[in-house]
C-alpha cells in the first residue's frame, strides 16, 4: 500500500467540510423560504438535508482530526439568487450536490489503495451523495418524465420549474 499524502488528504476532507457545512447553512435558509401547499413536506425534506449535511460534516471532521490536523471553521461559497420558486432551489441544490460529489470523488483519489477506512469512507459517501443527487433530479423532472434533469438537451429556464409549491 502507498504512502498516505496527509497533507492532501487533510486539504480534500477540509473542501469537504466546508462544503458540507455551507449545506447545513443553505438548506436551512431554503427551509424558510417555501410558501404555498407543498411547504409542510418540502420543507421537513429540507431541513433533513440540513441534518444530514451537519451528520457529514462531523463525520469528516472527525477523520480530520483523526489524521491530527485542524479542522476549518470556514464554510464554502454560498449561492443565494434571491429566486425562491421550488424549482430554482432544487436547482441550486443539485448544482451545489454535484461539486459535493466532485471533492467526494478527489478525496477518493487521493486515498484510493492508501488507506482501506478512508477508502470506505469516500466510498460510502459518494454512493450517499449520488442517491441524493438522483433524488433531487427526480424531484426536478416533469410528472411522467423517465429522462433525467441533468441530462435533459435544454434544460427548462427557470419559470418553467414544476409547480411543486
Ligand atoms: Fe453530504
């Protein structure tokens, strides 16, 4: 087995950590923000993205420490395009769950056949990221659409997002 880069791999999990925890900030500000007769679902489903994100965010900055570094107190870049329709923050959400997936997927490659838990652990979060990310398409397609959002041709501007509240 190779050598672990500590150093990378403590700079991988802190982008993961600050990500995760701007998800806790960014769906609890969503949570608030849902009017209309879908808003008492939607919004317990936002606020359990919001738990999940801060479960996450502990989980890596446990291993941070674990690996005895310091974690950042820092939280990452925030989107807020002051558009509150459904649509635009499931939008905004899968954008933002895709760069979560991509530091995922890099700290994967960083600790790949280096170290077996970390390994695991990259492993088992980016299967959870994907599904959540499945979930969030499915939430963005049109009833009757098998396509996926994400790999619609055109995708749908932003007034024509499912009525979902
Ligand atoms: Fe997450």
């Amino acid at each position: 087995m190779d050598e672990l880069d500590k150093e990378a791999v403590v700079a991988a999990l802190n982008r993961i950590l600050e990500s995760e925890l701007a998800g806790v900030v960014r769906y609890t500000h969503y949570s608030f923000l849902v009017f209309g007769f879908g808003r008492i679902p939607i919004v317990s489903w936002l606020r359990e993205q919001a738990d999940e994100s801060l479960m996450h965010a502990r989980a890596v900055g446990e291993w941070i420490t674990t690996l005895g570094a310091y974690p950042s107190l820092t939280i990452g870049p925030l989107l807020d395009a002051h558009k509150h329709d459904i649509g635009a923050i499931l939008r905004e959400s899968l954008e933002a769950e895709r760069a979560a997936l991509q530091l995922y997927r890099d700290l994967l490659s960083r600790v790949a056949d280096r170290s077996v838990a970390l390994e695991e652990f990259a492993r088992r979060m980016i299967e959870v990221e994907e599904l959540h990310q499945a979930e969030v398409d499915k939430m963005l397609r049109k009833p009757g659409d098998v396509a996926a959002f994400a790999s619609s041709p055109t995708p749908p501007p932003a007034s024509s997002a499912p009525p979902l509240a």
